[in-house]
C-alpha cells in the first residue's frame, strides 16, 4: 500500500498556486521530468504550457481514460462529459477559497453588515443556551 494518495499522473487535476493564473485548476497532460509537467485547462482559461511541481498543488480528483498530450478540444469536451467542474466546485477546497475570494472583495459596509449579523447570531445562540440549561437543571 502506498503511503501518498495524490500521485503526479496524466489526467490529476492541480491547482496553481503561482502566477497571474493562480486560484485555478487545470489538468495534468504530459509530464516533462521529475519537477515539471504539461498542464492545460480550457475551461478555466488556463493556457498549455509547462508548470513546475513547486506552484501547483495535487488535488485528489483524477480524470479517467485521458490519453498523453491530448489536444484542448477534446480536453475540454472530456472536462465537459467527466463534470470535472462540478466535481471540483463540491469539494470542501474549493468552497474555501470562495469565501475567501468573497470575504476579500467586501467593502467596508458589507463587513459592518457580516459583524452585525455574527453579533446577532451570537446572542440567539446564548439565549437557547441558557433555555436550555435552565430546562436541565430544572
């Protein structure tokens, strides 16, 4: 049994994590050598090119029965028919970055908002709290 669950193969998706492109996936379509790879992602806007291990990141979704150096149209139509993004936008990964894209762009009226909110949350959870506290030790 092997120890690391993400292996770099042809069809893994990856994040990148460096560069103007950074935040988005593409896939894995050739590997050059042991630190670097072919990656594309058509429908993400992510040209082919070649990308260092170092500034992407593995993710644990793998597309099945794709061929080496297969061309972007039919990646795209293989993206397409496999819901690689779908898959991607359910993982837990995903939806964190998200929210932080969107916690980043709030304005500062927006924040005053979320604070209000978490403070109202806050006080309807102590007061069930203590409902039902008082109700145990009753």
């Amino acid at each position: 049994m092997t120890a690391f669950k993400r292996l770099v193969e042809v069809g893994r998706v990856v994040l990148l994590t460096h560069g103007h492109k950074a935040g988005r996936t593409a896939v894995i379509v050739d590997i050059v050598d042991h630190n670097r790879v072919i990656v594309d992602g058509p429908t993400n806007g992510v040209h082919r090119h070649v990308a260092s291990l170092s500034k992407v990141t593995l993710t644990d979704i793998v597309m099945k029965k794709l061929p080496r150096t297969i061309g972007t149209t039919a990646l795209k139509k293989a993206i397409i028919t496999q819901k690689i993004d779908e898959q991607w936008n359910q993982t837990a990964w995903a939806k964190k970055i998200a929210t932080r894209v969107t916690r980043a762009s709030l304005t500062d009226f927006d924040r005053f908002k979320v604070m209000r909110l978490k403070k109202q949350q806050r006080y309807i959870v102590k007061r069930q709290m203590a409902a039902l506290k008082k109700t145990s030790s009753a």
